[in-house]
C-alpha cells in the first residue's frame, strides 16, 4: 500500500477518534516514508505512533521506538531520538545491544556539535567492549606503532584475507563505528589519539570485512592519505568505499562517500573532479533525507565552489545551509562562505557584517574541530578586508571565546 493512502486512513481515524484504528495506519505511513527516504515525514509519523500507544495505554513496541530514534536522528530531531533511546535502554537488558544504543546517542551529541560529549560517550561504548584505550603517552604509542603494523599487513595481504561478505559480529561493528568517530573527533583535539583510533577502525574493518563499517573507515583514510599528499592512495582507499557504499551502503553512506572524495581532490588541487563529486554528494544527500550529510556537502561544495570563482553557486550553498543547520558551528561556516563570496563582489561592508556573526557562532559552538576550521578561515576574511585587528583577533576568539 502506498504510503499517503495510509497516511491518510490514520487522518481520517484519528478525526474520527477511533485511535485503535489509526495507530497501526501512522506505523504503516511511518514505514513507507521511511522507504522512500521521507525521513522527516517518517519521523512525524513515528511520533504520532507513539502518541496514539500512550493515549490507549499500550506498550510501545521497542521497534517503534528505534525507528522513532533513528528517523529523529537523521532529520535533526535530536531531543525527540535522545527521548526515544533512552526509553529503549531502560527496556534493554542486553549488554550489546546497550553498547549500541549508546554508541547512537554518542553520534546524535556529534551531530549537535558537542565533541566533547560525544567522545565521552563513545569512549564508554569501548570500555564496555573490553577495548584498550591506552592511558599513558608510552602506551599509546607502542599501541599505535602495532597498529601501524598491522595496517601494513593488511595493505599487502588485502586481498588474500578480505572477507567476500560481512561477518555478523556486532560487537565489532560497533568498534569499527565508535573508532571512525573517534578518529575524526580528536583529530585536531589530540592527534595522537586521533592516529590510534584511525588504525584501529580501519584494522578492526578490515577484519569485519565488506559492509557499512568498512565502507565508512576506508573514506576517512582515503581522505587522509590525500590530505598528507599520498594521492593515488587516498583515491584508491576512496574507490574501495565507494565499491562498497554502492552495494552495501545506504543512499547517506554513498553522499558521505562523495564528499570524503570531493574533499580528497580539493587537497590534490583537482578542482573540477571535486565539483563533480560534491555534486553528486549533495543530490544523494537530499535523497537520503539526511540533514546532517546534506549540510556537509552542502559546504564542501560551497568552499569548491569559492576556489574556483563561482560564487552565485556559493552564495546558493550557503543560503540552503542556513535554512536547514541548526548547529552553530555549521551556521558559522556558511556564514563564512557568504561572507568571503560578497568580499570577492566588492560588498565589504555587507561582508564585515556577515563575518562578525559567523566568528561569534563559531565561538559560541563547542566543537573544536570546527573552531580552528573557522580561526583559519575568519582570520583571512577579516585580512582580505584590511582589519588587521578583528584578524589577529579571530584564533583567540575561536578558542577562548574571548
């Protein structure tokens, strides 16, 4: 059945007061929006779902509860999927299934831009698994110097060990997920951890074998490899996860793929190859109702777009980024791109402006990673506009706040 007749049989029951008719109808409408990639849509109707349940006294459905959560997740409902999860643990008497809806939890505090809290929650997902973090500067680094062994090994047994399909191993899954994460996070916070949480994710996928985890960790080393100038290999690590994002991944997995790869030929100065990648990002994007992956090709495209002069299609980026970011860090990066395209049409008074608010949301965001994206970028708009001040003062404001 097809999802607006069952969106609307739930309308006409729920009009009619007759709620033991329209729940199971918002469950099916919930259902097929979420199919069609509605995720919005489908989240709406979850919550209607819920509603209905409570309002005849029913026990929620744990699976209502995690499609609720995980539709809430990828639209930008972050309180609604929190208030969700957390009603599931308290159902969930499962060790591993715990692990994964806090490692769930842990991405939503992502998504909100708080990397604190974020890696705080992923860290407890590990120990819960019985996973290493090294505790001392001697030991991270004999752990990372393993690591780096083993990811060698790897790379020259690849094809002899690779799994022709994805063990079930939830536990792993869970690992190489929580890694990937981590790795991103503390890249700019401690580097060092940073490198021991990129080898473990990628070490750990390589074992899982072909599936989301391996899809999402040979991205991000793709783009490290060309962010360090190792071109043919951050683009044959790219070509790996796109294979895999293609046949196991969900449309969100294909667009970050796509904007891990339009990134890896910015770095490599392949401006036209980069457009073409974040294009195809932000159209899967859209299609994967996933806001939070729309906003970052959104911005990838945008920053390509400032390289290369093309700045109506700048301006067009930032705008959509404005209308659906609710993140002050993300906020503050369009505002960035907005503010740098109206310098290059000579609206510098107009570009003062529009810098001012994206250096203060920047400072008023908790995710460091982006703060010194923006201590960068603010303080060489605020140079193209001769204010030497407001540009020495950029990195301090970024994180300091002052």
């Amino acid at each position: 059945m097809k999802g607006e007749v069952a969106a609307d049989l739930a309308y006409h029951f729920q009009a009619a007061e007759r709620l033991d008719k329209a729940y199971p109808w918002e469950m099916v409408a919930g259902d097929r929006a979420f199919e069609q990639h509605a995720l919005s849509a489908a989240a709406e109707h979850f919550t209607r779902s819920i509603d209905f349940a409570e309002r005849m006294g029913l026990p929620i459905p744990k699976s209502l509860l995690e499609k609720h959560g995980t539709t809430s997740m990828y639209s930008g409902g972050y309180d609604q999927a929190v208030a969700s999860l957390q009603r599931l643990l308290e159902q969930e008497p499962i060790a591993i299934e715990r692990a994964e809806l806090y490692r769930k939890l842990a991405e939503i505090e992502y998504r909100r831009g708080d990397q604190t809290r974020s890696a705080a929650l992923f860290k407890e997902v590990l120990l819960s698994l019985d996973f290493k973090i090294p505790k001392t500067r001697l030991s991270l680094f004999w752990a990372t110097m393993f690591q780096t062994l083993l990811f060698f090994w790897y790379m020259i047994m690849g094809r002899l060990w690779q799994k022709k399909e994805a063990k079930e191993t939830r536990w792993l899954s869970i690992i190489v997920r929580s890694c990937t994460m981590l790795a991103e996070i503390c890249y700019f916070s401690d580097y060092d951890y940073g490198v021991f949480y990129q080898l473990c994710g990628i070490n750990r996928a390589e074992r899982l074998g072909l599936g989301k985890e391996f899809c999402e960790s040979m991205a991000q080393q793709g783009v490290a490899f060309s962010g360090y100038g190792l071109y043919r290999f951050g683009l044959n690590y790219l070509s790996r996860a796109r294979r895999f994002a293609d046949t196991k991944g969900t449309l969100s997995d294909q667009a970050w793929v796509l904007t891990m790869t339009s990134m890896a030929h910015a770095y490599c100065a392949d401006v036209q190859a980069a457009a073409d990648a974040g294009q195809q990002a932000i159209l899967l994007a859209k299609r994967s109702g996933d806001a939070t992956r729309l906003q970052e090709a959104l911005l990838i495209a945008g920053e390509t777009s400032l390289v290369v002069g093309n700045l109506n299609e700048v301006e067009s980026r930032a705008n959509q980024v404005l209308q659906i970011a609710k993140e002050q860090d993300v906020r503050g990066l369009a505002h960035y791109l907005l503010g740098s395209a109206m310098i290059y049409r000579g609206n510098f008074l107009q570009a003062k402006s529009v810098l001012e608010q994206g250096l203060e949301e920047s400072v008023q965001s908790g995710a460091k990673m982006n703060k010194l994206a923006a201590a960068s970028r603010f303080g060489a708009g605020f140079g193209l506009l001769g204010r030497v001040g407001p540009s020495r003062r950029a990195r301090p404001q970024c994180f300091f706040g002052v």
